[in-house]
C-alpha cells in the first residue's frame, strides 16, 4: 500500500527545478531526498522495525518539512507553478505522511507504477482484443499476471496448472486455492509474460464464486487439445465460422 500522492510531490517540484532558477523547488527537492535516505536504510526491514524508524528519525524531517511549506507560499506569486505545488503538497497532507504510522505503507506509489506499467504500455494492443468479452479477460489475465510478478510466483507455471485444474474438475467452493498468493514464491524471479502463452492455453473456462465469475478465456491455436468430454462429440461449428483468433463470449 502506498502512501497518498507522495510520488506525484517531489515529480512536481523536479519539474519546475530542472528549469532552473526555482530555489524552493530545488530545496524541497533536497529536503524530500533527506525522507528517502532513511526509507532505502530500513528497506526490507520488519514492519514495526521501519514504523519505529520513521517516528524517531523519519518525523521530525517530515514535521520540519510541513512547516517549510506553510511559509513558502508567501514568497511566491500565487499563480506560480511553484505554488500550486506547495498547495498540491498541503491539501494532502494526511495522505502523505500516512506512512509514519503504519510500517507497511510504502513512503511512495512507484512500486505500484511499476507493475502496471506495462499494462498501460499495452493499451493500444488491447484494442484489437476482438470483443469487449475478450477485453475483460484480457483484463483478469493481466491483474493475475501481475500480481503473480508482484509475489514472485512464477506466471506461466502459475496459469498452466490453475487451467490444468479446472479443465479436471477443480471444486468451485474451493476457489481461494487457485488465487496466486495461494501458491509458492521463486526467490529471485524476474517473471516476464511469454507470448507464447497467449497460444498454448486450453479451452475458455469459467469459475464462478459467491462474489460473482471469473472467466479465464484462453485462445485455440491447438486444435488437437481436447477434453475428454468431447472427444465423442462431433463439431456442429460451420467451417466458416471458424476465425482466427480466440472466440470470447
């Protein structure tokens, strides 16, 4: 969880610095690194261990720093950039400094950034997803894949066995055993999403659950996989309807 809107404050005043001639920004900058100092010092540490350090060394750094923003207002015409940073800055105050009292609130949202950007780089692509079925679970194959990478499970091994499961008659009830932070973490894994992925999964598949379903749609660029249900069954499917690309409901 991180801490409201402390990324978006110092990228504010970076802004206005790197055009030079912008003290305030340029001390506010100096004044926030002081924060990250002691917040890469205790990375890694035990939740209460990084609260006590924030009380004793990281507080009285933040205290001094509302009280450097209060006044600077002042010094500057209202309609400045720099002004409406300090504002920006004030206004969400509580928010900031959340992390103080908490140990597991990160000191910034750039963890979080950092997950989804890839997601946001891919938003063009997913407007060729064929449907806005194949959209949503284009979009609950991204938040688990995402999340896998986030708890250092291991992706395509993760989604291989949830579909193996379920093609084999995994109990709905027991849906809880299939979420990713259900399976075991790989110490140092640098998780990347094979595109060779999006080819090699079963059949659609859908869970349902007390809070409603998840449709986990996987493409059909293996034709010879089969259930065993269906084997027996001939195809009714007109061959021209056959399209390339996975059909989504």
């Amino acid at each position: 969880m991180p801490s409201v809107g402390r990324t978006y404050v110092p990228r504010r005043f970076y802004e206005i610095a790197k055009g030079g001639n912008a003290p305030i920004a340029t001390e506010a900058l100096a004044r926030i690194a002081r924060i990250y100092e002691i917040e890469a010092a205790i990375r890694g540490t035990s939740a209460d261990a990084r609260r006590a350090v924030r009380q004793a060394t990281t507080a009285p750094v933040v205290e001094g720093l509302r009280t450097w923003f209060d006044i600077q207002p002042a010094a500057v015409s209202q309609k400045s950039d720099t002004a409406e940073a300090l504002r920006y800055a004030i206004a969400r105050w509580p928010g900031l400094t959340r992390f103080l009292d908490d140990g597991r609130v990160e000191v910034d949202s750039n963890i979080v950034e950092r997950a989804i950007r890839p997601i946001a780089l891919n938003r063009k692509n997913a407007l060729f997803a064929g449907s806005d079925g194949c959209g949503e679970h284009w979009a609950i194959l991204a938040s688990l894949i995402e999340t896998c990478k986030l708890i250092d499970v291991e992706p395509h091994a993760y989604l291989t066995d949830v579909i193996t499961r379920i093609v084999d008659g995994h109990f709905q009830s027991r849906l809880d055993e299939l979420l990713p932070w259900a399976y075991p973490a790989t110490p140092n894994l640098k998780a990347v999403w094979p595109k060779a992925l999006l080819t090699t999964m079963l059949a659609p598949v859908a869970l349902e659950s007390h809070v409603g379903t998840v449709a986990l749609s996987a493409g059909s660029a293996l034709p010879d996989i089969e259930r065993d249900s269906d084997r027996a069954r001939p195809s009714t499917m007109d061959p021209r309807q056959k399209r390339k690309y996975p059909q989504c409901p």
